[in-house]
C-alpha cells in the first residue's frame, strides 16, 4: 500500500551544534579517548546531545570515532560537542595509547621464509 | 284661376311631403349625430386609454432597459468581485418594484449561470497551475533528497573542519529548500514524497524544527511517559505541519523571543503544543486560519496571495488527508497556540529504544529519570516510575508483542541476587556481581500490559567497584559467566535477549582481559570503564 519506507534521517547533524563544525580545540581526532570526568554530579543545563553524550561515557571510556557512531553523528560534529564539553570541565581527551611497536617487515619475511621452506621439505 | 289653387296646392302638398321626408331625414340624422357623439366619446376614451398604456408601457420598457443596464454595470460586477471575496454582496434587483418579478427571476438565474461559468473556468485554471506546480516541484524536490544525501555522505566523510562547517551550512540551506519545495507540492495537491520509518516523537518534533531559520529559538519540552512513536505513514506529513506552524509562531514574534514546544501524552493520543509570545491574531485572522487548517474549503492557489502564504494551507491538506487534528488559539502567552493532535488508536505506536534509538537531539522524555539525575548509588538503578504509569494510555498498534508477551524472567539462582536490587531489572546473567542494571535491555515487568521504556542504564561506578571486589582477578570473571550462558535456553521466546546475553559473556572476556592489560600499562582509570562498555554497547550491534 504505502511506498518502502525511507531511511532518510529525519534529524539533521547541524543541530547539534547549531551549524559549527570548527571545534574550539583542534587537539582532538578520531581516536581521542574520552571519558567523562570525575564529578558527574551535575548534568543539567546541558542541551540533550551533551547529555547523551556524557550519559555514553558514564560507563566507561570511548573514542571519539566511536562515540560518534554511537550517536550516530558525524565525527567533525562530534569533536565540536567534545571541544566544548572538554572546555566546560565535563569531560577528560587524553591522546590514544600508540600502537605497540610491530616487528620489523624483513623479520617477518625471513620467517614467512623458513616457515615456507619448513613446508615444502 | 283654378290652376293657381291646383298649383298651390300641388305645391302645398309637395311640400309637406317634403317636410315631413325631411323631418324623418332630420330625425334620423339627429339620431345618428347622437350615436356618432357617443362612438366618438367611446373612441376618445379608447384613445385616452391607449395613450396612457403607451405610456405606462415606454415607462416600463425604460425601466426595464435601466435594470438590464444595472445588471451589467453594477450586479454583474458585484458577482464578480464576491467570487473573489465571499464578504462583498451582490446587490438585487434596482428597483423594488419588480422585486419576485419574472424579469427578477430570469436576471437572477443569468447571475447564477454566470457565476457558475466564472467559479469552473477559475477551478480549471487554478488545477492547471497546480498540475504544473506538482510536476515542477516533484522533480526539484527529489532531486534536493539526493542532494541532501550526497551532503550527509560528505559529512561523514571530512573532518576538516572548515570544509565540515561549510557542509552543515548547505545541509541546512538544502534542508529549508526542501521544506519549501515541500510546502508548495503538497498545497498543489502532492504528497509529501516521503514516507520514513517508524518515529520517535521527539526525533520528529526537533527534525520538524531543524528547518526552519531560527531553530535555536526553539525550546522543546518532552513530556511522554511512554516511548511514544509516530507510523510511518504519518511522520513525514506531522513533520510538515508542524514545521509550518513553528515556522508561523518563529515569524511573528521578536527575534529574541522563545518559541515553546511541548509534547504531551493524553489518555486517547498525543498532543504537541507550539506557543509563541508573539504579536498574535485578531478576530477574522483568527477565524480564516482556524477555517485554513480544518481542510474543509477547497483550496485555490490563486487565494492565497502574491506571493503566496503556503503555511496554513499546507497544514490543513495534511490534516484533511491523514486524519491527525490542528487547532489555533489565543496562547495564554500573549501569541498564538497551536495544538497538534495525533489519535493514537490510528496513528501512534510504542517504539523500541534499544532497536530505535531516539537522536541525541531530541529533549528526554520526563519518564527517563536516568538522565537528569545522576546514577544512583549501588543496588538501586535509576527509579523508573513504571508500575504507577500502569493505567496509561491505549495506545493502537504495539510494537513489540514478543517483548509484551515474554513471562519476566527472575534470577534463577546465583549468589549474590540480593545485591542485584529491584526485580525488574530482570537479569538473566547468573554473574556473582555482575550489575543487573548494566545487562542489556530490561525486561517489562509482569503485571504491565504495555511493553515499556528500555533505556540503557549507565552502570554507577560503585556497582563497578562491587564487580572489582567480588572477582578481583578478570579472566575467571569472564570464564563464569559464559557456561552459564546456554541456561536459559528453556525459554524459547527470549533468543534475542539470550544470544544478546552470550556474547555480552563473550565481550566481557575480552574486555576484562584488555582491561588486565590495560591495568598494566596504562592508568586506572581505564579498568572499571572497560567492563560495561561491552556489556552495554554490543548487544545493539
């Protein structure tokens, strides 16, 4: 009867910042972690994506990128409601944790290496 | 001598004979003299008579003529400006005597057949150019659609912030294309082209607003109880009429004024109330609006002005279309309130929030204690006041009957279920500590006949503390909980829930073993957050 219902989102991403994407901090990127701070004791005055966002984070820590898909926002809007929240004290960016140093490309080969002649005697 | 007598007498006698013809003759004229006088008399009078019906009857043909002259000077005229404006009268007949008078009668049916003719032919030009606008407006406007999803695209796609902002600018000027584009086909007669999913109120009250200039002067109020949802059929059309009645109550008021939006829950539907504090409508404003958004005039382009002013109209092809009510009333701020009514037996359902999360934009209903309050302390989760909702709404369509018709599901056993708190949490993980709050969806109390709100609950850091204490040492932690997963397999009906359980199981194995490692290199604050986050973010997934 009625044409296939459409996923078009129905809440466009420039509300939550009223149109802003430049973010007060250009220290934040994808992999930023984020967690709310300490003190979650007030949480009003906060308009309802902040809040969303802080009540995310009250379970533990997340990066930015995933905070982003768990909003369902994108990530450029994202940094600008971190930036601010960030500024307003509600909430802790740290850097991400660097990968651990990987071995080196010629070892691995030479394993691959011997594995292969391992295999083919 | 005697011829003279003879002669006398011959004479006398020729004489008298004479005389007396002669009195006849005279007699007889004198007669017809008398008749003549009298036919004479009669003629003059017929004469007289005739004058004056000549007379009488040049009158009335000038009067006549004066009438068929007022009829095209001033009548005819008068039907054609209350075609236009049904306020101005058609004046009658100019002179009264021939008021109820044939000749009234037949200038009264030229009126009516000339007004017959104006009213089609302006029927049948305002269709043509509705027609054309239809045609002209589909096309542009799916093709804005396709716009507005290549910028979504692209948003997610840079982060560069200045490219980001420039693509939320014209998301948003795409966004008021759209809606006017949108207003005009759907007074033209369209539909509104779009048919969405299943909606949160509150996601379509803020998207209503999010096309509109001036949106931040909004201020939305959520007061659900339920997590009330609109059908799909209905979403995009309230979306629209209440886009347009923001639009109205954001013009005309000051700048700087709020515009207050409420979303109400009433025993028979749901209400959203649009009020501004602005310079209002007086009396025939008032009643022209109040007849617009009824839907019940049919409605010509060519009525509503130069240019024209879609808004009202627009609402009111919604509502005579998809059966929610408007109405328009004098708000007790000093502006205009206008009250949209959706029924909720046809046109409201319960939604899901764990399948269909509200967007972070939407206000919180006032139900969700859990947000506006902090977590509370340890063994008793954010109050729900469910159970004193029970007697709610009837809501029409419900969404989720298997979560309606699955029994509540207690702790079975388990040592510590005195530290999960308030049975209905409901949960499922015979977990030592594990925090009932922090598994998944809660399941709807028993007595309650309506599927309820499943927020998420955060999980308070001292329950996490609890979970540290209990099993200090992760990998065993994780290691309990996943043989007992396949336990409740007895109940057929909650497969979601259990598979959703199990790999909660699995997460937190993972997750605890990172956080050991974590716990390691890194500060501590990283260890009790590892834990929920997989708990509470995977089962959605």
């Amino acid at each position: 009867m009625n044409p296939p219902a459409d996923n078009r989102r129905l809440v466009p991403a420039y509300l939550a910042t009223t149109g802003r994407a430049r973010p007060s901090r250009n220290t934040l990127d994808r992999l930023t972690v984020l967690h709310g701070a300490s003190d979650p004791a007030t949480v009003s005055g906060l308009r309802p994506e902040e809040t969303r966002l802080l009540e995310l984070l009250r379970g533990g820590a997340l990066s930015l990128a995933e905070a982003a898909a768990h909003l369902r926002l994108p990530v450029s809007v994202v940094k600008v409601l971190v930036a601010d929240l960030v500024d307003a004290g509600r909430l802790m960016a740290r850097a991400p944790i660097p990968d651990a140093e990987l071995p080196e490309r010629q070892i691995l080969e030479k394993v691959l290496n011997g594995l292969r002649t391992l295999k083919s005697s | 001598m005697t011829e003279i007598p003879v002669a006398l007498l011959v004479t006398l006698s020729v004489g008298t004979a004479a005389a007396v013809a002669l009195a006849l003759l005279l007699a007889r004229s004198m007669r017809e003299a008398r008749r003549l006088r009298q036919r004479s008399a009669v003629a003059e009078k017929d004469l007289q008579d005739a004058m004056r019906h000549q007379a009488a009857l040049a009158t009335r043909a000038q009067a006549v003529e004066a009438e068929v002259r007022h009829l095209a000077a001033a009548r005819i005229p008068d039907l054609a400006a209350a075609l236009a404006h049904p306020n101005v009268p058609v004046r009658g007949v100019a002179d009264p005597a021939f008021r109820g008078t044939e000749l009234d009668r037949s200038l009264a049916s030229v009126l009516d057949q000339v007004g017959d003719a104006v009213t089609k032919e302006r029927l049948r030009v305002d269709g043509a150019a509705q027609s054309a606008m239809r045609g002209a407006t589909t096309t542009i406007q799916a093709l804005l659609y396709q716009l507005q999803t290549r910028l979504q695209t692209m948003q997610e796609r840079y982060d560069d912030p200045f490219v980001a902002e420039d693509l939320l600018g014209a998301d948003f000027l795409n966004e008021q294309a759209i809606r006017r584009i949108q207003a005009t086909a759907i007074v033209c007669g369209a539909w509104p082209g779009l048919t969405r999913q299943n909606s949160h109120m509150g996601d379509v009250v803020v998207g209503a607003m999010s096309r509109l200039v001036g949106y931040a002067r909004v201020q939305v109020t959520n007061q659900l109880r339920d997590p009330v949802g609109i059908v799909a059929r209905a979403v995009e059309p309230v979306a629209v009429a209440l886009t347009e009645l923001m639009a109205n109550a954001l013009h005309y008021s000051h700048p700087e004024l709020p515009v207050a939006v409420t979303i109400q829950q009433g025993n028979r539907g749901a209400s959203i109330i649009v009020d501004d504090a602005g310079v209002g409508m007086h009396g025939e404003e008032m009643e022209r609006a109040q007849r617009m958004i009824t839907g019940e005039e049919v409605l010509l382009l060519t009525e509503l002005g130069d240019p024209p002013r879609t808004g009202l109209a627009t609402v009111g092809q919604l509502v005579k279309q998809y059966g929610f009510t408007t109405s328009i009333e004098t708000s007790p701020y000093g502006g205009v309130r206008a009250i949209v009514h959706i029924p909720g037996e046809t046109l409201l359902t319960l939604l899901d929030e764990e399948e269909q999360p509200m967007s972070p934009m939407a206000p919180v209903p006032r139900g969700s204690a859990s947000t506006a309050a902090p977590a509370p302390p340890h063994g008793q989760p954010a109050a729900r006041p469910e159970p004193a909702y029970g007697e709610t709404v009837q809501l029409g369509a419900v969404q989720d009957p298997a979560a309606d018709a699955a029994p509540p599901v207690r702790p079975v056993a388990g040592p510590a279920p005195s530290a999960t708190g308030p049975a209905h949490a409901a949960p499922r993980v015979q977990d030592p500590g594990g925090p009932a709050h922090g598994s998944g969806p809660a399941v709807p109390d028993g007595g309650d006949a309506l599927p309820r709100r499943r927020r998420r609950h955060p999980v308070p850091e001292a329950s996490l503390d609890a979970t540290a204490a209990v099993s200090p040492e992760p990998a065993p932690h994780g290691a309990t909980s996943a043989p007992q997963a396949p336990q409740p397999t007895a109940h057929p009906q909650a497969s979601p829930e259990e598979s959703a359980e199990r790999w909660a199981a699995f997460q937190r194995g993972t997750a605890s073993g990172r956080a050991a490692v974590d716990e390691a290199a890194g500060p501590g604050p990283s260890h009790p957050h590892a834990d929920p986050r997989s708990a509470e973010g995977n089962p959605q997934e």
